[in-house]
C-alpha cells in the first residue's frame, strides 16, 4: 500500500512538473516589451514576466522601446505613460501605425481623463501605480490568450462552408458562430439573418429583402428584423451601441461590415 501511495505521489509530481514545462514552454514563445523610465519598477517587472516563462525586453523610454519593436518580434508591450525622450502616449500613437499587439499603460494619475485618453489612443488595458505585480501578470496573461484566439482567427481561410470577417467567424455547414474563437449561440432566425450578411459582407440589405430571404415569403411585419438584429448585435459585438461588425445604414437597412 505504502509503494501504491508512494508511486502514485512521484507520478503526480512529475505529471505537474511536466505541466509546468509546458506552460512555460507554452508562454516563452511570447515577447514581452517593458517601457519605464522607473529602473526599480522595470527590472521587478521583468523579473514577475520571466518567472512566469516569458521572454522580456525592456526600454526606458518610448524612442527606446520603438527601436526594440524594429528588431524584434513583440507580441505585448507594458508601456508607461510619463517618461522622457518619448512619452508612452507618444510611443503608442506610433506603434498603432504598423502593430496591433495588446499594451498596457501604466500610469501614477489615475484621473478618468488619462485613463480615457490611453484607450482612445491605442491602448487595451490601463494599471494605475502603485499596483499588485500578479495583478499586472494576470492581465497580461488574460490580453496574450486573447491576442493568440485572434492570430488564430486571422490565419484561417474561408472555404465553401465557413465565412470569416474579423474575429467573426460563421460556418454554413455546422451551423456554429463564433467571436474571438468563443463559440456563441444563435437561434436558427438569427443565424439565417447572420448568413446572409456575413455572405454578402459591404452590400445593405433592406428589412425587406432580409424577411423575404429569410421567412420565404413576401415581407408583411419587418419591425421582427429590427429586434432580431438587437439580439444579433448584443451576441457578437463588444459594445452593440458602437457595433464593429453588424450596422445599420439609416434609412436603407443592415449590412455586415467589411473589415
């Protein structure tokens, strides 16, 4: 009994060590740049990212940070906001020239006006100073598995049953609609409406001619579009008031945007 538990102990504790290899293994194809002028905070950061397996690079200015992205492959910056030479807002405005990676700024205001200003300027995310160094580590592991869903996302190829715009992802034959590589559920009007659009990406199309398409039969209460589209919207958009794929061309109908 004593040798079964033993055993069973060693095989456990190998199968979690192995598991960590992979994870590690997993993570060190990611690069990490870390922006900050502060050398105290830049080194402890870099030592959390490298603990957790990934490969850091780190700048203690924008100018800096922007001949790393130059040379290297970079698949998420941590950018400070106040530094001198370049500022991290300066440096964000230029690298959403060419890269579409995940950055965080980092920031001591933590005024709504800066936060605000960080996002609208490129930035995913905003980490207030002084912060939880696992906190900052969770966010970028949360932006980088995202940021991997959309890679994949962005390398498939349409066939003769699945059509792709975006991260919008619909597939004919299966009958399955999935954002960002997460599946959502659609009722079977709504994934005809889908379709149809998704088919014919850039081109409106009429409440009309979405009834008569979809129903089979000559359109006699299109205000049923209206709400179906709301439910369409609310499944497949981040913020439906400000919707990225599924929009309405005010008094013409609804088209799915070409990305």
């Amino acid at each position: 009994m004593y040798v079964a538990r033993s055993e069973k102990r060693i095989f456990g504790t190998c199968l979690t060590r192995l598991e960590n290899v992979h994870r590690e293994e997993k993570r060190k194809m990611y690069h990490i740049l870390v922006v900050e002028d502060d050398r105290a905070i830049l080194d402890g950061v870099g030592i959390y990212l490298k603990n957790q397996g990934y490969k850091v690079f780190k700048a203690q200015n924008g100018k800096e940070g922007l001949e790393i992205l130059a040379k290297e492959e970079i698949h998420l910056a941590i950018v400070d906001i106040m530094m001198p030479v370049m500022d991290g807002i300066t440096m964000t405005i230029k690298l959403r020239e060419k890269y579409d990676f995940p950055v965080i700024m980092l920031s001591a205001k933590s005024e709504e006006v800066d936060k605000v200003m960080g996002l609208n300027i490129g930035a995913d995310d905003y980490v207030t100073k002084p912060f939880a160094p696992m906190e900052l580590i969770a966010r970028v592991n949360s932006h980088l598995r995202r940021y991997s869903r959309y890679l994949k996302m962005a390398g498939k190829k349409e066939n003769d049953h699945t059509y792709v715009i975006g991260g919008l992802e619909l597939n004919d034959e299966t009958k399955e609609v999935r954002i960002d590589g997460e599946t959502v559920t659609m009722t079977p009007l709504e994934f005809k409406i889908l379709a149809l659009l998704m088919k014919n990406p850039g081109r409106v199309f009429s409440a009309e001619e979405i009834y008569e398409k979809v129903w089979n039969e000559k359109a006699i209460a299109t205000e049923t579009i209206m709400v179906h589209v709301r439910h369409i919207r609310s499944k497949i958009e981040v913020d439906p008031k400000n919707p990225k794929y599924l929009k309405v061309v005010w008094g013409v109908g609804y088209k799915i945007e070409k990305q």
